[in-house]
C-alpha cells in the first residue's frame, strides 16, 4: 500500500542521490498503474504520484521548489544538511 511515508521515502531518496530521476518517474509510473493508495488519502496521494510520474517531460520537470511543495502538502518541512 502507498502511503504519505512511501511518497516521502521516495522523495528522498531521489534528493539523496540514491535514487535518479528516472528510477523515481519510473515508480511513480508504477504506482498510477498498479499501485493501492491508502484509502484515507488516495486522492492526494494519487495526484502528488501522477505529477512526480509527469516529471520525465520537460515542461514539469521537478524542481526544488516542486519537492518542497510537495512535501508540504504531506505534512512535512525540508530541511537542507550539507555534510
């Protein structure tokens, strides 16, 4: 089951380099195709997955400002930590 933690999961993973852009649009490609929301949030889960999935296509492309956006609307704040 997707939840808000997938997403986030996800999300940073692909800000900490352990994921690319293409591994995380290929996911949430997935996740609209075969992917069980959590019934309490599907609708915006599923629409933060559709645009992550539309990230391959230049014109929504993701930006920090995009990640940050979205991860407000889960509940939670980015904070940077350069190490």
């Amino acid at each position: 089951m997707i939840t808000r933690n997938t997403v986030l999961e996800k999300i940073l993973g692909y800000l900490n380099h352990e994921l690319s852009r293409a591994q995380l649009v290929d996911w949430a490609e997935e996740a609209m195709h075969e992917g069980e929301f959590d019934p309490r949030e599907s609708l915006l889960l599923s629409e933060i997955v559709a645009r992550i999935g539309a990230a391959d296509v230049e014109d929504f492309a993701l930006t920090w400002e995009d990640l940050d956006s979205i991860l407000a609307r889960l509940g939670f704040t980015a904070k940077v930590l350069v190490a």
